[in-house]
C-alpha cells in the first residue's frame, strides 16, 4: 500500500523540481511588451492654448527588472505685451525600473527606477521696448538645435485593469541639467524637462498602456519539459 503513495510522492517532488528549472530557465526571457500613452499632454493641450504635446511609453520585462523607453514632444507659446517666446523640440528617455510586486501572477508593478533624459530644442524671445524718447525698438534672442541631457529618479504604479488594459503613473524627480547651448541667450526651457533655472524640479505622468505578450508560458513549459526528459 505504501509504494504507490511513495511513488505519487516522488512525481510530485520530480514535477515540482522540473517546474522550478523552468521558471529559473525563462526568468529572464520577456513575456510581454506594455506601450502606452501619457493623457496629461493631450489634456494641458486642449485646456492650455499655450501648450501642445504628446508622450509615448514602453517597456518589456526580464524577471523583476523593466527595460523602459519614452518619447515625447512639446511647443510652448508665451506672450505678454512686451515679450513673445517660443519653443519646440523633441526629448527621449532610456532607463531600467525594478518591481517590488514580482509575485503578482498579473505582474502590476509598484516600482523605484532611473532613467536618462536627452532632449534637442530650439526657441525664440522677442523684446519690445518702448522708449519716450527712442521710440519703439524690437531686439530678438534665438536657441537653434541646442541639445540637453538630465537624469531622473523614478516611481510609479502600474495596475492591470482588465484583458491587456493598463493604468498606472510615474513620478519624476529630475535633476543634472546640462545643455550645449552657446553663450548669451541661456535656454530657458529644456522639452521632457521644464524651466532651465531649476537646478531640480519634479514631473508627473498618468498612462494609460496596452499589454502585447511575446511569449505563452504554457506553450514554452511543454517544449521544455520535452527536451529535459
């Protein structure tokens, strides 16, 4: 009576071992790639006629650890009655988040991160000045195709809601500011990063990310198991 229950026992601890080996051997194999948009630039776009801009999202998994790449876009119009500035240019980012919830079966994220931020812009001031005496005069100040580079600390929630439906926010907190624009007319606001007199400042994003998945566990556990036995 005992050797067929030592025997199921010994399945259970050999499939229990097999199932460990290939969790181990696809830990860092990505099961899926999240892209996702940023809705605070459509609505500041919308809300403030000052404003327009557009920001992208995506990252793919290995284990606990998420490559994340973004991508944005941004103009400013400012203008009072003496002055008019303006300024347009792209930014990116590059950088590695680690999950702190890495036994979801979901995979939402509570997540500390660093990214590195490089943005190319150029911008206009205009200045009028009305003198008693000279008159009016018009003196212009431009920035073309400066380039900057920034560092970020990062956190954020990353929440599925439903089917490959995600929610979830970033909080930035920005800082090493440098730019290789020539002296006179220093920037006066870097894209992806904001006003240039902040040596740090902080930046808040609210995505909403579709889950695209690249691998079937089910599918890549029965070939494994194939090729163990």
């Amino acid at each position: 009576m005992l050797l067929p229950a030592i025997a199921v026992a010994q399945d259970k601890s050999d499939l229990e071992k097999l199932d460990t080996l290939i969790n181990n051997k696809l830990r860092f194999v990505p099961t899926a790639i999240r892209v996702g948009m940023d809705i605070i630039p459509p609505i500041r776009t919308f809300t403030d006629s000052k404003f327009k801009g557009l920001e992208f999202n995506a990252d793919m998994d290995f284990y606990r650890y998420y490559l994340n790449v973004e991508f944005g876009r941004w103009e400013r119009d400012l203008e009072t009655k003496l002055e008019e500035y303006t300024n347009h240019g792209n930014y990116f980012r590059v950088g590695i988040d680690v999950n702190f919830l890495k036994k979801d079966p979901d995979k939402n994220m509570f997540f500390i991160g660093a990214r590195y931020g490089h943005g190319k812009f150029s911008e206009n001031l205009t200045i009028t000045s009305e003198d008693d005496v000279w008159g009016t005069s018009t003196d212009s100040y431009s920035n073309t195709g400066v380039q900057a580079n920034w560092a970020e600390l990062t956190t954020g929630l990353k929440v599925r809601m439903f089917g490959i439906f995600w929610m979830g926010y970033t909080a930035r907190y920005k800082f090493w500011l440098s730019t290789d624009a020539e002296k006179g007319f220093i920037p006066h606001d870097v894209p992806g990063y904001g006003k240039t007199y902040n040596e740090h400042t902080w930046g808040f994003n609210y995505y909403i990310i579709f889950r695209i998945p690249v691998r079937n566990d089910k599918i890549v556990s029965k070939i494994l198991k194939k090729k163990i036995e």
